[in-house]
C-alpha cells in the first residue's frame, strides 16, 4: 500500500473512532443520571476513555507515562473485565517504585499491561494471584508480570509472540504480539519463561534508559 493511502487510512479510522468515542461519551453522560447506573457509568467511562487513549497512542509518538497511574487503571480495567464476564477471583499485587516513569504514551502501555493481565487471568480460571513489579535498574526499567497459574508448556515457549498464535481458540491470538510489538517500538525487549518455584508463568520487559 502506497505510503500517502497508509497514513490515509490510519487518520481515517482514528477519525472515525474519535466521534465514536464523542456518541458514547455523550451517551454515558445521559445514563449516569439515573443512579440506577450509576456503577455501570463508572465501568464505561474507564473503557471508553482507555479505547480513546488507544486511539491517541496511535497518532502519538514519545512521551513518558506515570507506572502508579498506568497500575491504577490496569488494575481496574482488569476488574472491570472480571465483573462483566463473571471471571475468577483474582488478587492483583503491584510492586511499583514510587515516581517511576515509562517511556512512551498512556494509551499504548494501557495495551501492554491490560493485555499482559488478561492474559495471567484466562490461564487461572479457578482464580489465582497476579504479582507486578515495575523498577528501575542499571540497564533501565523493569517490568514484571507474573501469575500461580499453569505455567507455560515449553513448545509454547518459541512461537508465544508470534501473530496469530493462540493455545485457546476462543482468541485470535493478537495479545502478546501486541505487546512485544509496543515494547519493542520502545527500543526494549520482552520475554516470557516459567518462574524459578514452577508455580506460573512470569513476562518481563526490559527498557533501556
């Protein structure tokens, strides 16, 4: 596809998305009188709002994102998720050095750590815990997410990023390539193993400074 018809493309449905985004906006705001709703409002707003940080990430390059803030709503974005599809219980432990900042845009780290939850939740469908750490090191900054499910079985191990690739056919696969796309437009790297107690899967992502 020529060049000119791409970034065409990419504006066009960033447009179209942005007044989608405005209707649903305007609509939460018609609902939310009613206390009835006053609970679902709450959870719609937090999705539109992270669909149109998304979309924004897209048009936006640079920029560093607050670790605190980005655990905050990844963990309600989780919850939110857990709720409506009527998921396990899941305890989410966050570890985050205090003023941390990521390099990169809200919107596209939102999609990295809310992929890399969803991800830990669907493989503890009896319920489970999900540890998160986020530091800086010598090297740069560090990111971890690790969870007391199955673990992941080692001919999984090399094909686990590629598009496409899925172990349950509910999903299309897109998730973790998703992530290792995004961490790796950062200049950084992304690896996923079993941890050291055989007691789940941990994914980390290596930033440098």
């Amino acid at each position: 596809m020529p060049e000119r018809l791409a970034n065409l493309t990419l504006q066009g449905v960033v447009h179209d998305l942005n007044n989608v985004f405005e209707t649903l906006f305007e609509a939460n705001d018609i609902l939310k009188t009613d206390p009835k709703y006053t609970k679902l409002c709450a959870t719609m707003l937090r999705t539109i709002k992270h669909g149109a940080r998304i979309v924004k990430s897209l048009e936006t390059q640079g920029g560093l994102t607050d670790a605190g803030r980005l655990m905050d709503q990844g963990q309600a974005l989780l919850n939110d998720f857990l709720v409506a599809s009527r998921g396990p219980a899941i305890e989410v432990i966050p570890t985050i050095e205090p003023n941390l900042q990521i390099p990169g845009t809200r919107g596209a780290w939102e999609r990295v750590l809310l992929n890399l939850l969803l991800n830990a939740a669907r493989m503890m469908p009896q319920g489970g815990t999900i540890s998160v750490h986020m530091k800086t090191t010598k090297a740069g900054v560090e990111i971890q997410v690790l969870d007391t499910g199955p673990g992941i079985p080692a001919k999984v191990l090399p094909n686990l990023f590629e598009p496409g690739f899925t172990t349950t056919p509910r999903h299309k696969g897109l998730g973790l390539h998703i992530v290792s796309t995004i961490v790796e437009s950062q200049g950084g790297t992304v690896t996923a193993a079993n941890r050291e107690d055989c007691s789940g899967a941990c994914f980390t992502i290596l930033l440098p400074r």
